[in-house]
C-alpha cells in the first residue's frame, strides 16, 4: 500500500522545504501555489536578505537545499555589531570565542527559494500545481479538502497551511491570529559601499529610523532602512544618485559613498503569532504559524525550525499510528514550536519597543542594554551561541545544559578570550 499524500498550501521557501523534508520520510506531498510556475522556478529579487543560523544551514544542507546554492552567494557574517544613537557606541557578539569562523551566513531570499524549487522539481515524490486559486478549505475527523475554483478536489489525512503571514488557509480554517502592525516600513536594497564592511553586520536604533548594513561580499552589501510609510514613500521615489546620497547622509558617511546597486524594495512590518498551530487534520508553518518583525532576523529560521519539528512528529505519527495526523503528535508538535518561538517573538517585541521609540523615558533604558551588552562577556557569549548551535531545533536537557556550560566558560578550547 502507497503511503499517504500530504497536502501542503504554499510554494514558499517554508512550503518547499517541507515537502522535501516529508518526501526524504518516504511520504507523496501535494502543494498547491496560486502563483505561476516561473513565480517559484525563476523568483525576482526582493532585497531581502536572509541571515541564517549554523542551525538552519544545517537543515538546508541535510535537505539538500544548500547545495543548490552557488558558494559565492552564500556571505559569511563574521561579527555582529549593535548600537543606539549617532554616537554610535554600543556591542560586538563574535563567533570567534567559539572557535567558529562566522556567526552565520547571509543569502538572498531569491536564492534560496529557487534552490528549494530545484531539489523539488527533482523529487518524484512531490507534485507542486501552480495557477491553483483555493475555493474552499475543510478539515474534518478523516481527512482534509482542498477544492479549487476550477473544479479540482485534492483530499489528504493531513493539510499543511504554509501560505504567508496572512495565511488564507489559516483564515479558511477559522484560526485567530494576534496581529501587530508596527507602522513602520522596512526599505531593503543592495548597494557598494566605498569603506570595506570587514563582513560585521552593523544595526543602529534611534533617530527615528533603524538602519542596519548586512556584508554580501568584500564590496557588496544590503542596506536596510526602517522609516514610516510617508518617508518611505518619499525615499522609494528618488532617482539612484538622489538615494545614494540620502543613504550616506542617513549612515553618517561611516562607509564613505553608497552607490545603490539594483531596485529599492519596500515590506510593511507586520508581525503575528496565531492562536493555534494544529487542529483537526492540520498545521501551521513558517510564517502562517510565527510571523516575526525582522530586526533579530530570525524570521525564516523559525520557519525551518517548524518544518524541522512537524516533518519528524508526522514521520513519528506514521510509524505508531500508521497515521500523518495523530492528534496527540500534532498537540506535541504545537507545544514544541510554541516554546521554541515563543522567547524569540517576544524577545523582538521588546527590542522594537524599547529600541524604536525616540522619547526620552526609554533612553537610558537603552544605554543600561547596550551598556550590559558591552560589559558582560557571557550575554556576549549567549547571543553567539543562539547563531552558532547546529544541534536539534529540540535538544534534551543534556543537551542544554551542555550548551549553557559552554556559553559560561570564559573561552572555547584553542580560542581567543572575549573582552
């Protein structure tokens, strides 16, 4: 007997890692995308650049993902430095302590999904049917149904919801979402920076802006802009030199000229957490579960965490139960990717709060974090060590406690000693 088809909605980078982390399990997968076919084999540049964890590295390597990735697109971020204000003071979390080369790398978000999209069309054991507008969602006691609005019926014991933050399917489904609209935009671009970026991430708070400087390469890097929507608006409908020049004003001429290289794209900041992850003959992943605001740039590895999690419970499910969607497994893979995200997402809450608003009650707030942050070696240490961890997204309590014996010690064997 064949086993089981699992319907995914979405064709996502979270959608396609999913299906190829269930096929790898043996199992046929179905994603339906309303885009066309060249949206997700060729994907257009969107600025958005993904920094990604030794952790989910690790996922799209044992996915076969990574390899799809040319190496001279993937970008090594050695350092990361944040601070508050013009004055420019503030902290470095460094991989070196650890006796890792970098904290992470950064990839195009293009690149990626075209990676992802390469290692399924690959995979006989997935079908993606694009240009498939859903009428309808259902998930009962048996199965779940997706019909679609020419007429097609797909019906599977377990249906995957992996359609963006403001997931349609979601809705379909009845599931609420706590929703938070920052009212801020987020403005991305690439552009060649006259000093080198020595391949540190750089983020400054304050001014009313946040803006940040992600190294691609020793003469490429993204620049990041976060403004409210009129000066966004303003910002975007500038000629390239006029930009340039705003952008060098904006980053107090720290990195000599800026020559913007390529379009400018603008993202509303938008964050939600729904309200459930699973119910009857379903689950949420990706963003469609967890949509985080991006100033920890946590977002994508939270959805590879998720994928993680729910492609071994339902590998765990067929193997007892015979079953994709065993409601006591589903309930574990929620309690798991709620504690897993729950930290991060409120962690981000807080830092947009008190690092994005310019009255002056918070501002010593402020100083008092960057101030613990440059003085204390081991918050250092705690925060390098969320980048570089490459275990399970759910490590034992050994595991864990290995982990935080080595963010305590003062140095890693052979490596340098944080100052």
């Amino acid at each position: 007997m064949s086993e089981p088809s699992i319907l995914i909605v979405g064709a996502g980078p979270a959608g396609l890692c999913l299906a190829r982390a269930l096929s790898l399990r043996g199992l046929e997968v179905d994603v339906i995308e309303r885009q066309p076919r060249s949206a997700i084999a060729s994907p257009a540049p969107d600025g958005r650049e993904i920094a990604l964890t030794r952790g989910s590295l690790r996922i799209l390597r044992e996915l076969g993902v990574l390899d799809r990735i040319e190496a001279s697109r993937v970008h090594p971020l050695v350092r990361a430095r944040v601070a508050d204000g013009d004055a420019g003071e503030g902290f470095e979390v460094d991989a070196a302590p650890f006796g890792h080369e970098a904290l992470g790398n950064l990839i195009a978000n293009s690149d990626i999904r075209a990676a992802a999209w390469a290692m399924v069309e690959a995979d006989p054991r997935i079908r993606v049917h694009f240009d498939a507008c859903v009428a309808s969602v259902t998930a009962g006691s048996r199965s779940a149904a997706v019909v679609l609005e020419d007429g097609r019926r797909f019906e599977a014991p377990l249906l995957v919801a992996a359609d963006s933050r403001f997931s349609a399917t979601r809705r379909a489904l009845g599931i609420p979402v706590a929703m938070h609209d920052f009212g801020k935009t987020m403005l991305v671009c690439r552009v060649r920076p006259e000093l080198a970026h020595g391949g540190v991430a750089w983020e400054w708070f304050g001014e009313g802006q946040t803006r940040a400087l992600l190294p691609l390469g020793e003469c490429l890097a993204s620049a990041v802009l976060t403004v409210t929507g009129a000066e966004a608006e303003r910002l975007v409908a500038l000629d390239p030199a006029e930009f340039s020049r705003e952008l060098e004003q904006r980053y107090r001429g720290r990195f000599g000229r800026m020559v913007l290289e390529g379009e400018v794209h603008a993202w509303p900041l938008v964050a939600t957490w729904a309200h459930r992850f699973v119910g009857q003959r379903f689950a949420l992943v990706g963003d469609a579960a967890v949509g985080m605001h991006p100033v920890t740039a946590h977002g994508f590895n939270l959805g590879l965490a998720s994928v993680e999690r729910l492609a071994s419970i339902v590998a765990e499910s067929m193997a007892r139960h015979g079953d994709p969607a065993e409601p006591g497994l589903l309930a574990r893979y929620q309690r798991r990717h709620r504690a897993g995200c729950a930290a991060l997402f409120l962690g981000t809450g807080l830092v947009v709060r008190v690092f994005t608003d310019d009255r002056a009650l918070l501002r010593p707030l402020r100083r008092a974090i960057i101030g613990a942050g440059r003085a204390l070696p081991p918050l250092r240490r705690a925060l390098a060590d969320v980048l570089l961890d490459d275990g399970p997204v759910d490590p034992t309590p050994l595991e864990r406690l290995r982990r935080g014996l080595a963010v305590l010690r003062p140095r890693a064997a052979g490596g340098p000693r944080l100052q």
